[in-house]
C-alpha cells in the first residue's frame, strides 16, 4: 500500500490536477487500484475555532 500527499490549491479546481493525472495512470497500470478521495481538507486544525 502507498501513500501520497499533495497539496493542490482549491483555487486551482477544474484546471490541471497533478492528483487526477497519477491516478488515471495508476488505475492504468494496476487493475485493482482504488483510489481514497478525502475531498477538500483544511491545512490546518479549525475544531476549536
């Protein structure tokens, strides 16, 4: 099992991704491939805020 952790800047949505383009090449290259999607996730801890 890998891990990666990229940032990519919500701002930047619906233009290049580098997290959409290594996992259409993953799931290309290894048949049971899955990727965990997390969705937006804040850089910091905002609980008590």
């Amino acid at each position: 099992m890998y891990f990666f952790n990229l940032r990519e800047p919500v701002s930047q949505f619906g233009q290049y991704s580098m997290i959409k383009d290594l996992d259409a090449k993953l799931k290309a290259s290894f048949s049971g491939y899955k990727l965990i999607d997390y969705g937006m996730l804040t850089l910091k801890d905002d609980i008590d805020a």
